[in-house]
C-alpha cells in the first residue's frame, strides 16, 4: 500500500528506521489489526508522530507492556500502535522528598527494585506482571494496598502527555504548559489511552514497612465475609488491605497487617480478636499469603472476568447477587477482591449465552443500587453481545464533551471506552 509505505518513512524519519516495523498478529486489539507499531524514545519523537497521525486522520493505539489490551471494547480501528517500550527511563527520584519522575515505558517491578534500595515503595500493587507505569495509571490499576493508600489517582502528582494534535502538555511540580482547567493526572488516569498518550509521571512515594503479617479467618457465607471484613474497616487496627478469597473449597478473608517490629503482634492480636466471631482465624505463612494473591486476569477457556463496585457494606449482596444469577444458569463463579473498598472480581464460567444474562443481570442490580460491573476480559464474541462497560448515566455527556475537547477527531483508540468513546 502507497500510503503506508509513505507513512512508514516517514515515521522512520521521526523515530529512527529500527523502531518502525510492521504489525504482526501478536500486535492486534481485541481482533482488530494495526498496520504499524512504532516505538518513539522521547517526548517529542512521540509529539511528532501524532502531528503526522492526526494531519493524515490515522488512528493511534497507544500500547505499554500490553497486560490490559484485553480491557476494554474492540476498537473500531487501528493503524498504528504507539509503543513505550523505548520510555523506559527513571528520570528523577529524590528519596529525601519521597518522590519519583518516570518515564511512561518504566515496569513497576523495575521501579519497585530501584525504589527498594532507598527503602521506599509506590504503593500500587495491581496483579498483572510486566504492567509498565503508562499502562497502570492509563487502566488505573490498582491492588489490595489500595485500602490504605488509595488509587494511582491518590498517587499521582504530575504528569506529561503528549495530545492527539502532538501538544506537549504538562502538569504537577514543574509546569511548562497547562491546560486551563483540568487536573490532567487525574483525567489521563483511567482514560484508556483515549485522549493522549502518557509520556512521564510524577508519584509521591512511601517508606517500605519493616514488618508484615496475614491473618484470615474463614468463613462459611457471604454474610460471614461481609461481617468480618466490616469489622476490620471499623476498628483501630490499620489494617493495609482487606481482601475476599472465594472459590472452590476457599472462603477466606484476609487481612495483611504491616508495621515496625515492634509493633506487628499488637496488631495481630486485635485482628486474631476482632475476626474470631466469623470463623476459625490463623495468622498466613508467607508463602501461603502469597499464593493466595489476587484473581488471574487472563481468560481461561470461555472465563469471565467482570469488576464489581459497591459499598463496602454491600459485599454479602454483591455475593449472593451473582451466587444466585449463576446457579440458575449453571454458571460456575468464583471471587476475588478488595474487601475493604467495595471492589469485588468474579471469575465467571459457563455457556456464553448464560454468561452474557449472569452479567446483564448483575448489571442491572448493581446499577440500581449506584453501583458499577464492568467486564474487565472476555473472549470477543461475548464482548460482541455484551456492553463491556455498561451505561454510563449522568456522566455519559460530560465524558463526550472531554474527549471532544482533547481529541475532537478520534485519533486516540476510538471505540474502546465507555459509550464507544
């Protein structure tokens, strides 16, 4: 094709010939295939590939280390995927003023190890292995150390993204370029990769805790798990995260507990006390806390995995909401979740027609009581019958006029967010 040939030396004009190639089946989006994956190695190499994306209407896809492609609706087209692979510099960290500059292309694992020598951590835990900075604060991943420290949101202090147009735009510490009006840290987190590409982050960071236990109870129903979780939420214990374990012959809540030396058995006793009316409780070895972990994301066979929100009051109704929308279908579910913050995953397995009215019912009771499912994976052809987000009520205007004001020619992913953004 002419124009792809064009567009190719072009690209390898602005990024340097070894970092355009031609996309492979590996590189399409929910089935949907690029043509080109380019991988830029600075702010301005990436402002320039979007001036000539947006001059030439092609649309970009920008991509970190691909754990949540999956996340999302199909999009409706792609011609280039912009890689951070190449942004994977740690650009400032000042341990004194606990925080860090990153670049958007950085692994967390990798971050994490560096920040470790210096005793310090950012508190974001999500469960997908290889997640790259970028990648995180786009799909606002978070995990179980959420309870306690809050989301990337909470975390994030500046960022720098590159706009559709191939704008520079900055905001937190060191502000060359605003945009009136916006908090852009907060408004690029979440955004999916629909109104920019994320370059550099600014995070404030905390010390590592010294010490760490796990103590679980288990308990027999959703009620039990509801109860128990509540009584953690309410106390004095401090707990760092509350987390539900449901599946098979598993029915646990979990409590991770982390101070000085000490100070950790004062908090392990009050959590011993406070969750002995809920069931039999033990303090977790390490390897067994550890092998609990977070739920897979990755589909397996005709696997559904949705997200759930609520209060964290609600959890027992979330259970038994989708307990009772399975067993009529003979749709196996099983749970994970931040029990302490009203976010539950189901693992949902069965025939796809069931699947799709287990997650349409679902929907519908959350929805009516304020709260949220959204289908985190899926294989396509269920994503083709269900709305992968659901609908997104008051917010439905204000999310169009935002992304028509950053990308007013759907450059940036179209198709992929909420109202087929």
């Amino acid at each position: 094709m002419q124009t792809e040939k064009t567009y190719t030396e072009d690209l390898q004009n602005i990024v340097g010939k070894g970092n355009v190639r031609e996309a492979t089946a590996e590189d399409a989006i929910e089935g949907t295939a690029p043509s080109l994956v380019v991988e830029p190695g600075s702010v301005d190499e990436i402002s320039a590939v979007m001036k000539l994306a947006s001059a030439n209407g092609l649309v970009v896809c920008p991509r970190g280390g691909g754990t949540k492609t999956g996340l999302g609706a199909p999009p409706r087209s792609v011609d280039i995927v912009l890689s951070t692979a190449r942004m994977d510099e740690i650009i400032e960290h000042v341990p004194g003023d606990q925080v860090v500059r990153v670049q958007a292309g950085v692994k967390l694992e990798a971050l994490q190890q560096k920040l470790a020598e210096a005793n310090q951590m950012l508190a974001l835990d999500p469960p997908e292995a290889g997640a790259t900075v970028g990648g995180v604060v786009a799909t606002n991943s978070s995990g179980p150390r959420r309870f306690r420290y809050g989301t990337v949101r909470d975390l994030i202090i500046g960022v720098t993204v590159v706009l559709a147009d191939g704008t520079v735009a900055k905001a937190g510490g060191k502000v060359v370029k605003n945009v009136a009006g916006y908090d852009l840290g907060k408004l690029f987190t979440g955004s999916l990769g629909t109104l920019g590409v994320i370059a550099d982050c600014n995070f404030r960071l905390h010390p590592r805790p010294d010490s760490a236990r796990t103590v679980a109870v288990e308990v027999e129903t959703p009620q039990a798990a509801r109860d128990a979780a509540q009584a953690i939420v309410h106390s004095q214990v401090e707990a760092t995260a509350i987390e539900l374990h449901w599946g098979g012959e598993t029915r646990l809540v979990s409590v991770l507990l982390e101070s000085i030396p000490g100070g950790i058995g004062a908090k392990e006793e009050r959590a011993r006390f406070l969750l002995e009316p809920f069931g039999g409780v033990r303090t977790l070895e390490d390897e067994e806390a550890d092998n609990l972990g977070p739920l897979d994301p990755s589909p397996v066979g005709d696997e559904v995995f949705v997200k759930i929100t609520a209060p964290p009051a609600e959890l027992a109704a979330v259970l038994e909401s989708v307990l009772d929308a399975a067993g009529r279908r003979d749709v196996t579910a099983r749970f994970t979740g931040h029990a302490g913050t009203g976010v539950t995953f189901a693992g949902l397995s069965g025939e796809e027609g069931a699947l799709v009215e287990v997650v349409g019912e679902v929907r519908e009771i959350r929805t009516r009581s304020g709260g949220s499912l959204v289908v985190v994976s899926a294989p396509l052809s269920l994503k083709q019958k269900a709305d992968v987000w659901g609908p997104a009520g008051d917010y439905g205007g204000l999310l169009r006029r935002v992304k028509e004001k950053f990308d007013p020619g759907y450059t940036m992913n179209p198709g992929r967010f909420v109202g087929g953004l």
